[in-house]
C-alpha cells in the first residue's frame, strides 16, 4: 500500500487525509522531525495558513526533510497555503482585490521554492476572499489531444499564481483563464480546496504519479 503523508502541524489535513484513504493509500500524519523524515511514496501540503506553517515547518525540524523530498523528486500535492509554501517567490495580497493586489511588505515565509511560480497571498480581497466556482481542467485525452473538463472549485483567502516560469503546466483554469492549479514535474500547485469537493479529478491526477 503506497503511503501519502500529509503536513498536519495547521490547517486542513484531515480531509485529505480521508480523501486518500477512501482511495486506498496509507495517509500518515506529518507531525515532527521523525514523521517527515521517514519514507514516503507521495506528500500533501494542504490548506491553511502559510505563515504559521512555515513557521511550524523550521521549528519542529520538517523544513530540511519534506524539501528534500520535494527536491529529490516525491510526487506532491500543494493546495492553497501548500501551494504558497512550494512557490519560488511569495507575495503578500492588500486584499482589495487583484488589480492592487501586491504590496512590498515582508513577507514572513520560508517556502521550500520547488515550483517556478510567483504567487500573490490572499489576492482576491477580503469581500470576495471566499467563493465557489466552475472552472476548467485541461487534461490530455487517450489520443494524446488536449481535453476540457469541468471541475469544482472552492476557494478560501486562496492565493493568485501571478507569474508561471519555464516548465510549468496550467491545468487548470477559471472560467476567465486565470490559472488555478500548475503542474511543475513531480509538484502539483493548486489555489483552492479540491479536498472539500465531490470530485475525484485532481486526486486521481497525483495518484497516477505515485
Ligand atoms: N490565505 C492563506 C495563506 O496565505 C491561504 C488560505 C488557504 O490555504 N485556504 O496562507
């Protein structure tokens, strides 16, 4: 049985945790130096709050272990605080909304800088910081053509992916073409909550990784 290990110092690990155990993996709950350091076959860094978790990250001694994994290749899957933990560089949001979104405050995060992405913390102002759409994912079809699903999307305080380096793939997309979840080779970054809905699309992506 392939184990998953899940960051679970903040934020919301539990339901991933039994969205993967309703899949069959072994979901194990990183809590310490030890936990992060044992092997795994995949690792979830889920939503929350991306300061506290990197704060937590470099006191309990998990910062070194998980982005060596990260680094050596372990597929992972970064959903919201997860993806701001994984992105090169971090900006903080003003929270008025996204044409005014950055702001040249320190930003007090150490994030693992895995995945060539600039993200913009809560970007989307404090009005709209929550809110439920239909987007887009793109996915390659049997024939290797290039496929458009619908996909369920709940976004809480979620961050904007406002520069996509070298390498990195858009899968998925709002409506308006604003990209909501990157793949970067084994990193999957993705701005809203997949594990808070009925949908199996994203979890089966980063299942056939493993
Ligand atoms: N706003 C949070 C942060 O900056 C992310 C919110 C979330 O993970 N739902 O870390």
């Amino acid at each position: 049985m392939k184990r998953i290990g899940v960051l679970a110092v903040q934020g919301a690990f539990i339901e991933h945790c039994h969205r993967l155990k309703d899949m069959g993996f072994d979901a194990v709950e990183l809590r310490n130096h030890t936990d992060a350091a044992q092997d795994l076959d995949g690792l979830v860094l889920p939503g929350g709050e991306s300061t506290v978790q990197s704060k937590l990250l470099n006191e309990l001694g998990m910062f070194d272990p998980l982005r060596a994994k990260i680094t050596d290749g372990t597929p992972v899957l970064g959903t919201c605080a997860g993806l701001i933990l994984l992105a090169h560089k971090v900006e903080n949001g003003n929270g008025s909304g996204l044409e005014r979104a950055t702001t040249t405050s320190r930003v007090p995060i150490t994030s693992f800088a895995s995945l060539p992405v600039t993200v913009v913390r809560n970007a989307y102002g404090r009005q709209l910081g929550s809110f439920h759409a239909t987007g887009v994912l793109h996915s390659s079809g049997s024939s290797g053509s290039s496929e458009e699903v619908s996909i369920p999307m709940t976004f809480i305080r979620a961050p904007h992916i406002s520069d996509i380096g070298d390498g990195v793939d858009t899968i998925a997309s709002l409506a308006d073409g604003t990209p909501v979840a990157v793949q970067y080779k084994n990193q999957i970054g993705i701005t809203f909550h997949p594990e808070l809905d009925d949908d199996q699309q994203l979890y089966s992506l980063f299942a056939s990784m493993l």
